[in-house]
C-alpha cells in the first residue's frame, strides 16, 4: 500500500511484521518499530500482538492499542511471573513506557493499571515491590523522581538490601548530571553584565601568564637549598623533592602543631585530609588534639589567610603556595622520622622566609627570564583575549607585584613586543594587598632601562610603567571608579578581597584547577559514584525511622559503604586532600571566600574568548533547603560548582 496522501498509513515490509509508516508523526513510527520488534523477541508478546484485531493494528489509534497491550490478561501474567534471572525482560518493558509517554500516552495511568492487575492477580509480594522499584526509578525528572522514591518508602531497609543490584543500575538511577560541565565556561556568583563594563584590570602571574609544572620545582628546589644554605638545615633534607600531586591550594596549616589540612565552610576539618608531615593523622587523634573536629574562628588566620595576632592557623591561598606546603610537610617528615627536637613554630617562619626569598633575591626571576620557553606555558589566546577587548574600545590596566624586567620579557613573549599599546596603565611591584590599602606610597616611573625616576606624578600615561603607588591614588588620576571596573586575579585574598568589599568593582577569579576538576566531573565513573553515594544518603535519611535489629544492621552497612565511597570521590580529585571546592558534601573554605569575593570565574583568561562583551552572567537559582520537599532530587543532588547553580551566601567582612 502506498502512501497517497498526508496521514495516510502505509504498511512496509520489514522482516515479516507490518511496520506502519505514518508522515505525520514520525516519533510514533520509530516507537512503533521498536515496539514491533521487541514483541517479536518476547514470545508472549508477540501471540497477544498478533491476536489484536486487524483493524486495530492498521487504524492507528495509539490508545485503543496500548490499553489492549497493558490489560491483556496474558501480558499482566506475563509480568507478574518474571523471576529475577530475567530482569532486563523487565527493564525493556520499562522502557516501553518510556516511549509510550514520548508518543503522549498515558503512561503513568498504565502503569497503575498494570499493576493494580498484578495485584488482583495475587502475585508474590516481593515481586510486587521489586517491581515498583524497578518502574519508579525509570522516569526521569523531579516529579517522577519523587514518586520513585515515594514506592521506596514502602519498602524496609531489608527489601532493598536484597534488591540493591538493581536500585545501582545506571538505566534505572537518575543521574545527578543529565549535561556534561564545560571546562572553558564562565561561571557567576553575583549577576552582572559585561556591557557595564568599560575598564578591565589585570593581575600578571597566573592571570595573563600561565607558569609550567617546572616552575614549582625550582622554587621548592631553591627553597630546600636556601633553608641548608642560610639556615642550617640538615643536608640530608635535599633527598626530599618535590611532589605536584601532594597539596592542593587552600589549605589550612596549625602553625603551633605543624599539621596540614582540609577545612570546610563551617570550620570543620575533613578527616582523613589532616597531615604531619608526610603521613595522614588518625581521626581519633584530631578529635584529641582539637576537642572535635571543629576550629574555632579565633584560631582562624586573619582576612588576608595569613597567621598573626595569635591566630595558629595560615590558609594557603596562592598557586606559589603548593611549593611551601610540600617543603613544610619535607622538613616535618624528616625532623619526625628521625626523632628531632625541633621548634614547629620556628620551622614555620623558616620555610616560609626561604620562599619569600626565593621571590625577593630574583632566584625565580632570573630562572624563568635564563629559560623562558621551560617556564612559561606559551598561549596565544592571551593576546587574542587583550585583541579582542581593545577592539571593542575597552580601557584596560595591568597591575602586578611582579617585577618591570621580569614582566616586560614574559610578556613580550605571550603577547609581542608591542604589549604595552594594549594597556592604558601599567604597575609593577604594587606589593598588593598594601596597593588597596596604604595611603601614602605615591607612583614612580620607571624608564626603559628600569630606572627609577623622582618626578611626581601627575598623570598615569599609556605606554608607560608605573612601580609602587596605591589605589587612593590611582582612582584619582584615573576617575575609574565603581562597578564599571573589572579586575582579574588568581589569589582571592591579595586581588580580589579588597577590591569587591571596599571599592565597589566587579571581580573575577582565574582558578586553574577548575578545568582539570570539571573533566574529572564529567567521567562517567565519577556520575556513576556520585550518584550512587547521593541514592545511599537519601536511603539513610529516609530509612532511619526502622528501629528493628534487622533494618539497623541494614543501615550500618550502608553508613560503612557511605564512607568508603567519600573516600572513592575524593580520590579522583587528589588522593591526600581532594577537591578544591568540596569537602565531603560541604563547600570548603576556599570556595566560600571565592564566592564572597569573585563576581565571576573561570580557568583562564581564554574563557572570555566564547562570551560576547555584552553578555550578562546570571547565577543560577536553586532552591534553599527550606524551599525543598522533604525528598526529592533536588534536595539531594549535590550541590554544583558555586555560581553556576548554587554558590555560599556572600558572608560578612568580619567572617
């Protein structure tokens, strides 16, 4: 029969069967062929397919035809007899409903009338569960996903112990990402659009120039060397080197007990990430040592994370702050191991000249200008992105605690000879977080031999280079002022803190992390993990009213198996300290100052480079816990990457 005219159903031969070709409704079609086909595969099926009436099959009428398939009583026997040997039987009839919602059946209405027939029917008990399970945890979306855990209420801890398997299947737990994240995306803790901006500023380290994993040998290298040299440190220290996968950046360091470790939002430490030395400190002895696991906030470092005014803790928050960390925990590790008397406050202080001088002698800079290609990770898309913005008659500064010659030669090298005609000012040495506080240090001019020049300053010059100075300042000689100013900065605290609570400017954090995190979250190991540990959270919560020996030895089980899989997530990250962003399922520390200080951010620069320059960033609205179901999808997905869903509160200045 051929099709001659629109809506006319023309039968084709397909192996046998009639496949129904209708031109108005393709997604039909292509449900139908794979209803046909999969009937062909199930016996039963197909005899209750093939004793429809004749003008059924070619009328086209989807509701007459699924309530035939779902009431049969041969089919709803069929079902209530499936023994567990057969589940992906069951599994693609699952699927068949799927596709019978697609089509615009009523499928939910199928499936109470099925199983109200399974019922009638007598079937066994555990089936019957089993089965709702099996239905519940197939449809996707909140409201559904609801309703799937609504059946599991009926069940006892017990039932879905012995059903696990098939509660762990991927087709049948939605998954807590339905969309890959993007590494080069943008992502907003506060609304704000581009087309408000007119100047953008810059920091210089790992904002415009991006150093190579080398860089951090050399200053942990030179470090060692200058702690053996100047402060007499056993030499046997030098046997230590320099491990990229130790540390992670943000955190803490108990300057009185020399330990390293994980704080979250709330100033609790994650245990399991608190290190002496080299080797993980027992739970049980963190609790001792700290009365819980709690530090309170006047332990805590100061606004700018570092240790003073008796605070025992320092925070970690520079990229150039992985070396010290691992050179800490070296030093630690030897003076431990080999039964040293030593002053942990002293080591502290130590360690932490020798990597300010590594900074302050030119150690670094020397190396990096001696071999600039080993060092700096070469990227065009810097050139492009400051191209791109000068283009589009944006002003635009740099302002750096970076030397004149070391800064000139970088970037030379990533952008060209002519960088400087992209740049409206330009500051060198600014000695930042000072720039945005002290008052008194005026600008000086250096000239092209990198000399210092005594003339006052009355005007901030394009092409030229300014060194020292302040912010005060430099607001007044450029009238740049408020949220049409945009700064970009890899530290939270030295670039940003000031900025955003102070002066009023739009910020953005560079966070390189970022990217290799966001590949790690898009593996299909980490959704799978992640999604079984947020169903297990969600089984305890709501299982927890069983108060039987059976269902608590159930839960005990699980709450072991919750553990190990914590442990499993933060491997992927970093096998000491995990994520930067998480610490089991609180944020860090990190990130909430991160979402208290950045507008926005990114992994690089070359971000920008995908938004138009009027793009406005929105963050995401999720709803608070309060706004929440007492079960629901979104009440125990975790939560995602701050801003571009639900990013900490912004807090108070004091905090």
């Amino acid at each position: 029969m051929a099709a001659s005219g629109e809506g006319v159903i023309t039968p084709v031969r397909e192996n046998s069967p009639y496949i129904f070709e209708n031109p108005t409704n393709h997604r039909k079609t292509h449900f139908h062929r794979i209803l046909v086909r999969y009937f062909q595969r199930q016996t039963t099926f197909w005899r209750v397919y093939e004793e429809l009436p004749w003008h059924m099959k070619m009328s086209g009428s989807w509701g007459d035809l699924c309530s035939f398939l779902l009431s049969s009583p041969s089919i709803t026997d069929f079902i209530s007899k499936i023994q567990n040997s057969s589940f992906w039987t069951r599994l693609h009839l699952i699927h068949y409903w799927s596709m019978l919602s697609e089509v615009g059946y009523d499928a939910a209405g199928a499936y109470v009338f099925t199983v109200s027939k399974i019922k009638a029917d007598r079937c066994h008990k555990n089936e019957t569960r089993e089965f709702y399970l099996e239905v519940g945890l197939t449809h996707e979306g909140f409201q559904c996903f609801q309703k799937a855990w609504s059946n599991l209420m009926e069940f006892s801890p017990g039932d879905i112990k012995d059903n696990q398997d098939v509660v762990r299947q991927k087709d049948l737990v939605p998954s807590i990402m339905n969309n890959l994240l993007n590494p080069d995306a943008i992502f907003s803790n506060n609304e704000m659009s581009l087309s408000d901006i007119e100047i953008y500023g810059f920091d210089y380290d790992y904002t415009l120039v991006f150093y190579s994993k080398h860089l951090h040998t050399l200053i942990f290298n030179a470090a060692r060397d200058l702690l053996i040299n100047e402060h007499r440190y056993p030499v046997e220290i030098r046997k230590y080197e320099y491990d990229p996968n130790f540390a992670i950046r943000g955190l803490h360091y108990d300057v009185q007990r020399a330990v390293l470790m994980k704080i979250d939002a709330f100033h609790y430490i994650q245990l399991g990430t608190v290190y002496r030395g080299l080797s993980v400190v027992p739970d049980e002895e963190v609790i001792e040592m700290y009365e819980g696991s709690h530090v309170p906030l006047e332990q805590m470092s100061d606004f700018y994370g570092k240790s003073s005014h008796g605070n025992t803790m320092k925070q970690f928050m520079d990229i150039f702050s992985l070396p010290e960390m691992s050179l800490l925990s070296c030093v630690n590790e030897y003076f431990l191991k080999n039964n040293i008397d030593y002053e942990p406050v002293h080591l502290y202080k130590d360690v932490k000249d020798s990597i300010r001088d590594v900074h302050i002698k030119g150690i670094m800079y020397r190396a990096i200008e001696a071999d600039i290609e080993k060092y700096i990770c070469y990227a065009e898309q810097t050139r492009a992105v400051l191209a791109k913005l000068a283009d589009h008659g944006k002003k635009m500064f740099l302002i750096t605690n970076s030397p004149s010659s070391f800064v000139d030669k970088g970037m030379r090298y990533i952008v060209g000879k002519d960088w400087r005609d992209l740049f409206d000012v330009v500051i060198v040495q600014a000695e930042k977080p000072n720039f945005f506080n002290d008052k008194r240090r005026p600008f000086r001019k250096v000239n092209e031999k990198g000399v210092l020049l005594w003339d006052k300053i009355h005007k901030l010059q394009k092409g030229q280079i300014y060194k020292q100075g302040n912010l005060y300042e430099f607001l007044k000689l450029t009238g740049w002022r408020g949220s049409k100013v945009l700064y970009f900065g890899d530290h939270i605290y030295s670039d940003l803190a000031d900025l955003t609570l102070k002066h009023g400017w739009r910020t953005g954090a560079i966070i390189p992390e970022l990217r290799s995190e966001l590949r790690i979250m898009n593996t299909e190991q980490y959704i799978q993990t992640m999604t079984w540990l947020q169903t297990l959270t969600g089984l305890l919560e709501q299982m927890q009213v069983h108060r039987d020996v059976e269902s608590q030895l159930v839960l005990q089980e699980w709450k072991k198996e919750r553990k190990e899989m914590r442990d499993m997530t933060k491997n992927f990250f970093n096998a000491q300290f995990g994520s930067l962003f998480r610490t089991d399922q609180n944020p860090t520390y990190f990130l909430r100052r991160l979402s208290r200080f950045a507008d926005i951010y990114m992994a690089s620069l070359s971000c920008l480079l995908s938004y138009d320059v009027s793009h406005t960033f929105y963050p995401r609205r999720t709803p608070l816990q309060h706004e929440l179901p007492a079960w629901s999808d979104g009440a125990r997905a975790p939560a995602p990457a701050p801003g571009s869903a639900c990013a900490p509160l912004r807090e108070a200045h004091g905090d």
